[in-house]
C-alpha cells in the first residue's frame, strides 16, 4: 500500500482474541489454525488477565503477539477493559486499582495500551479522556454486537474534536465461532516481525476494516487522495459540523454519485486546524476507517 508516499506491506491482524486460556471457546492451538485458515499474517492473544506463551505456538505462517485484556475498577461501578498488545509472556501486574494503573503497567512492560469497546461497557468519551498513554480505542468489535454496540465512531470524534491523537482498531474480540473473521485490523510495516508491527501501530501506520481495504492514503499541500476497494460511499469525517462526502449510493431513497466508487481527492487547503479521517462502506454495509491526519 501507498502510505503517504511509502511503500508499505498490509498485514491483515486481529489483535483481541480469547482462548480457552481465560473465557474462548477454542483452544489457542484451534484459534491460530482458524485465522491462519483464513489468511490472517498477524493475530495477538489477549485473554482476561492472562498472558499465552505464544513463542510455544505453532504459529501456522502467522506471527503471533503476546498481549492480555486487563478488568480494574472504573467509573459508577464499571470495570475498564484494557487492551495490552505487545507484551511479555511473563508479564505481571501488582494489584490494579484503576484503569490508569492498568494503561501504566502495560505500557512500563514495553506494550501498546488501547480502550476496548467503550460503548459496550458504558464509558463516555469524557470517561476515556481520563486515560492518559493509552493508544488509541476499538472503532468495531465484532462480540458487542449482538446488542447493538459495536460501533465506536461517535466517542472516537469526541475524543478526535478534544484534540486527543487517537489511533483505532477493529477488532474480532473472539470468543466462539460466531465472532470470527468480521474486523481486522491492517497494519502497515515492512515486513511482520513482532517490533516491526507493534512500532507500525504506534505510528498509526494501520488502518481498521470490515472489508472494504485502502490501496493508497496521501495528504499533501492540503491535498487530500486516496484509493481503495469498491465502495459505495467514501466520506471524510472531520472535527465539529465539517467534513465532506465523495459519493452516496441510494442514500434516502435516492442515489447520489457513481453506485460504486474507487478514489477520493479533496482539496482541504483551507482548513488549518482539526483533523480528517476517511470512513468507506461497501455495497454489503461493511465499513473501514483511516488513522486521523491532524492538520496545523
């Protein structure tokens, strides 16, 4: 892919997966063959306090990274769920008594500290403000949305329109068969070894999808371009009321635009401040969302 003039690889990941290490359905060796099945190059574990010892995995072609979902006490009675990718296999954690002190153990272990599903627990933008070094939060988690609460997109522009950098992840979130294989992660390096990846992700050199795949990003002299899979719809979402939308199929009732769309270009010079980010859906509903270009 064309990465603001770089040529990188794309690396498709699930980096949240349970096993029967904590509450999955499958057990470790089961989750690796099934995503290596389905040409997966990257898939970190993450089970409920509990690290895998993946350097013991076959990892089937894939590389395989150590992470851990951390529970400590957060606001009105709710329990954070704290993503640590990129993390010993012998990691340990004194008693965790917030969800910064869970942030702050990961990222003191050498790991990336994400905030799973906000939605879904009930935390509010201002909640996830709180934090303070995580990375960035879950845009869609496949296992909340059975209830309707797998979309991230509004705490994420909250957190954005508050100038917080905030990078995001789609995710899986694997528990069972049902939660496989419907968000990915693609995470865009030279090559797939473990510190390659996890210093792409804290570059933000990724992108989250449900399907619809970037093939070029670049921003340049206001200049906004990128190319990509078919889409139906191709929207810039920026800060507060502003953003721009290339084409809208059968929106309303009518059609707006190409019904299928492969390019964007905007001119943006004259916006100094705020960000943009670019939000695709294809023709099944399936969605993919760039990292953030921070202007000014």
């Amino acid at each position: 892919m064309n990465c603001y003039g770089r040529k990188l690889k794309s690396f498709r990941a699930n980096l949240h997966t349970h096993s029967t290490t904590s509450d999955g359905s499958f057990p470790p060796e089961e989750v690796i063959r099934r995503y290596a099945g389905a040409a997966y190059d990257v898939l970190a574990f993450t089970d409920h306090w509990k690290t895998n010892p993946v350097s013991s995995y076959d990892p089937h072609g894939m590389t395989l990274l150590s992470g851990v979902e951390l529970h400590p006490p957060g606001p009105r009675g709710i329990r954070w769920h704290i993503l640590g990718v990129g993390l010993p296999e012998d990691f340990a954690y004194p008693e965790l008594q917030s969800g910064q002190a869970a942030v702050d153990a990961v990222n003191a272990a050498g790991g990336i500290a994400f905030c799973a599903h906000p939605y879904w627990c009930g935390f509010t933008s201002a909640d996830v403000m709180s934090l303070k070094n995580i990375l960035g939060i879950e845009v869609y988690n496949t296992s909340t949305r059975y209830i309707g609460k797998e979309y991230n997109m509004q705490c994420w522009d909250e957190l954005l329109n508050a100038g917080k950098k905030y990078t995001a992840l789609a995710v899986d979130d694997v528990h069972s068969e049902r939660d496989l294989f419907r968000g990915f992660t693609v995470i865009l390096a030279e090559n797939k070894k473990p510190e390659t990846l996890l210093r792409a992700l804290r570059n933000g050199d990724f992108y989250a999808s449900q399907g619809p795949l970037f093939k070029k990003i670049a921003f340049a002299n206001g200049i906004l371009e990128a190319e990509f899979t078919p889409v139906t719809s191709a929207i810039v979402v920026s800060n507060g009321p502003s953003g721009y939308c290339e084409t809208v199929a059968n929106f309303g009732g009518e059609s707006y635009g190409e019904p299928e769309k492969t390019s964007l270009r905007r001119d943006f010079s004259d916006k100094k401040s705020g960000y943009l980010r670019i939000q695709l859906k294809d023709v099944s509903g399936k969605m993919a969302w760039s990292n953030p270009i921070w202007l000014g």
